[in-house]
C-alpha cells in the first residue's frame, strides 16, 4: 500500500505542471467567455482593463512588499520611466487594443493569433542582434521557417473567410453583440495583430528590465498600478460619461475580479512557477490548447460563427508555433551538452534526431 501510494505521488510530481499549465489553459478559455459575456452586457473594454490591472495590482502588492522586502532594489527616477513605458507597452496598449478587437472579431481568432507572439519576438530579437541563426543547421532552419509558417497563418485568417461552418443545434448561452461591430473584420484583425506586436516588444523590453530590477512580483505591481492609470488617462477621453464607469453587482463586476485575480494573479504565478521549474518553452507550447478549447466552446457553447479561413489559418499558426519550439529547444540542448575536455566545442547534429 505505502509503495503504491509512493509511485503514485511519484507520478504526481512528474506530472505536475503538465497539470497547472492545463489549468491555465483552462483558465484563459474561461477568461474569453466571461469577458465576451461582460463586454456584450455592455461593459467598456477600456474601462475593464483599467479596472482589472487595479484588482490585479492589489492582489500582487503585499506578496510583492513583504518577499521582496529585502531583495528589491532601489527605484530611481530612470528606472521609473523604463517601467512607465514596459506598462504602456504590456499593459494598457497592448490589453486595449487586444480586447478591443473583441468587438470586432471573435474569441477564437484572438486566441489563435495570439500564437504568433513567439513568431514576433524572434523575429524583433534576430533584428536587435539578440537571437543567432544559423541555417546551416536545421534548427536554425526550423526557427526561420516556423516564424514564416506561423506569420503566413495570420494572413490567411485575416485575408480569407471562406465558408461558414454549420452550428449543430442552438447555443447553450446566447450574447446580444451588434452585428455591425462584428462584421468589421480588418478593422479587428489589425487591433489583434498590433497588440501581438506591442506584446513581443514588451517580453523583449521585460528581459532588459529584469536585470536591472530583478524583483518579480515588486515589477508586477508597478506594472499593474503605472498600466492602470495609463489605462484610465485614456479611458477618461473615450468614455468620459460616468455610467460608463459604473459596475453593478453583475457579471461586469465578476470579470473584473476573475481576469484581476485569477489571471493576473494566480495563472500568472502558475506560469513563472512552471517556467522556473521547466523553462520558457514548456510554458509556450501549452498556448494551443486554450485555441483549441476556446474554439469548441465558441462554437457549441456561444453559438459563434466558425470560418474555414479561421480554421485553416489556426492550424497553420500551431504548426509554425512548433516548429519555432523546437528550434529553440534545440539551441537550449546544445547549451547544455556535457563537454569532456574544455578545449574541444562538443556541438552535434547527431545530438537531434531528423525524423
């Protein structure tokens, strides 16, 4: 019994973050539901954002205060303005136009562009001299090819619709969106696309940032707290009327507390606790499950309107996606190849298999 009950936690550790990188998955699909289910009640996207990166940044804080009381650097006045601009960059720009695009597409095409946030930032680090390629070799050819394919997907949902497939039957929950926001397709990929490329800056800007104020959590609040009220300057303009502000006991205040404190704040330290434990590459390759999931649910759950161009374009997106991966998870194997002698440079193809 006791050797039984040990393979199996065996098994659970083994396993476990396979387990919470589903989890998040699962988290984020539910994050599409709610908050398509909020914007379409009425609630401003503009108005969420700055309301959600206020929940989240309080939920950080005190984690932030008191573990990293006696690691977190000094903040300096040049160190403020750099994390002024990585909030503009990963926050309120980015989460604006991201979930503004919301109104103008469809949950599935912004969970299925968002894969190409890795295809982005590869491409923004070979340009900034940060990433190497070799195409000599095939993971430096996968790397190229993966970004290609991926990139090639995104015009392909953008540019083509295609047929409409059939819903089987009616739709469990039913959103009254406006036709006319729906129907402007372009206007909505271009929104979901900028977004893609403010966030791939933003990672590249983060990694610099983090070397200078390696305080995680201190990072995170300010980042919250500076997008917020980067969030509300421009808010203020667009929806200055203050019912637009207002938030009653409905489901606009429950995607606000769920998008601030549970994925802001728990998927969030899900996914630096899996990334210590496993890397950044095992995060990444999760990203299509919550496509995959947020796509079914779209279709029989909400009733929404499913293009061969979305389906066809998604599909090439994940390919390139993976490709991209595994070039990069080759370059960490060669990193970390044991060398016998220090001076012999142990680097192999043989060390990867070709099929």
């Amino acid at each position: 019994m006791a050797g039984e009950v040990s393979r199996l936690m065996g098994i659970y550790k083994r396993f476990k973050p396979h387990l919470l990188m589903v989890l998040a998955q699962l988290g984020y699909t539910f994050l599409y539901l709610i908050t398509e289910a909020s914007f379409a009640h009425g609630m401003n996207p503009h108005v969420y954002i700055t309301y959600r990166h206020i929940v989240a940044g309080f939920v950080v804080f005190p984690f932030a205060y008191f573990l990293e009381r006696k690691t977190r650097p000094k903040l300096t006045l040049l160190l403020f303005l750099e994390i002024f601009v990585l909030s503009l960059l990963g926050v309120s720009l980015t989460l604006n136009m991201y979930f503004a695009s919301l109104n103008y597409t469809s949950p599935t095409f912004l969970a299925s562009v968002v894969n190409t946030i890795a295809s982005l930032t590869f491409v923004l680090a070979v340009v900034l001299r940060l990433e190497e390629v070799d195409l000599r070799k095939l993971r430096g050819l996968a790397k190229v090819l993966g970004t290609l394919i991926s990139l090639a997907g995104v015009m392909t949902m953008t540019l083509y619709k295609g047929s409409v497939l059939r819903n089987i039957g009616h739709p469990l929950i039913h959103f009254n969106r406006s036709t006319a926001a729906q129907e402007e397709w372009l206007k909505g990929s271009i929104l979901t696309i900028s977004s893609c490329v403010t966030w791939s800056i933003w990672y590249i800007m983060q990694a610099y940032t983090l070397k200078r104020y390696p305080a995680q959590l201190s990072l995170t609040t300010w980042m919250n707290f500076v997008g917020a009220a980067q969030s509300a300057a421009f808010t203020v303009i667009v929806a200055h009327k203050p019912a637009d502000w207002t938030v009653g006991f409905n489901i606009d205040l429950w995607s606000i507390l769920y998008a601030g404190i549970v994925v802001s704040g728990l998927i969030v330290y899900i996914q630096l606790w899996c990334t210590e434990e496993k890397g950044p590459v095992f995060v990444t390759m999760f990203n299509p499950l919550s496509t995959i999931l947020v796509a079914v649910q779209s279709y029989f759950a909400l009733g929404e309107k499913l293009y061969m161009g979305s389906i066809i374009g998604a599909v090439i997106v994940i390919i390139g996606l993976y490709m991209l991966l595994w070039g990069k998870e080759a370059d960490q194997k060669v990193q970390v190849i044991p060398k016998c002698r220090p001076d012999i440079i142990y680097e192999s193809d043989e060390y990867f298999p070709r099929d």
